[in-house]
C-alpha cells in the first residue's frame, strides 16, 4: 500500500473508526514518531531553527490540507508545531489521518 498515492475521501459521519488492528496495520506505513493516542488521533510535534521556517511549514500543511479535503489541528510556537490528527466527523481515526500524516512528512 502507497498512502502517498492515496487521497483523502470525503467523510460526513456515519462510518465506523479504526479498529486497533487497523490501526496497526495503517501504522507501519507511517513514520514511527507519530504517536497513536488512544486510538483516536495521530500526533506529531516538529521542531524548527526560526520562526519563519515554523510558517512555511504550517503553509505548506496548510495547502495541502486544502487539496486532500482533511485538516488537521496544528497548534504552532516559536520554532516548532504539533499536528493533530482524527477525522472529526467520527470522531476517531480513518484511512484519512494516515494518508495525510504520511503526505505532511513528506513536506
């Protein structure tokens, strides 16, 4: 499985979350610093050397937010930014929160 050749499907609501085997499974195509909380969301912080740096990142997530129809909650400081992950509509994880985190650490 290629996530990076993956897009991110619409989600209203209305299908189940990822169990934790499907979790597990979607986790090995993922950078291993993306901690998996509670099995509800995928969190990575990265650090930068400056602040201008920190906001071309969060542009860049940002854009590519916009293109795959998911966004994720980025809490952003001097020099580094944490990303949460989860598809809120079910509030849990699905193949979306993992395409997107393999997509983002590819910027």
């Amino acid at each position: 499985m290629n996530l990076g050749e993956k897009k991110c499907q619409p989600c209203e609501g209305g299908i189940p979350t990822l169990d934790a085997k499907a979790i597990q499974e979607l986790r090995v195509h993922i950078k291993s610093d993306w901690e998996v909380s509670e099995n509800k969301k995928l969190i990575k912080e990265y650090s930068f050397v400056n602040y201008k740096h920190t906001i071309d990142f969060v542009d860049k997530v940002a854009q590519l937010a916009e293109e795959e129809g998911h966004h994720p909650v980025m809490h952003v400081y001097y020099g580094r930014v944490t990303i949460e992950l989860w598809t809120h509509a079910i509030d849990g994880l699905s193949e979306n929160d993992f395409i997107m985190a393999y997509k983002i650490d590819k910027i």
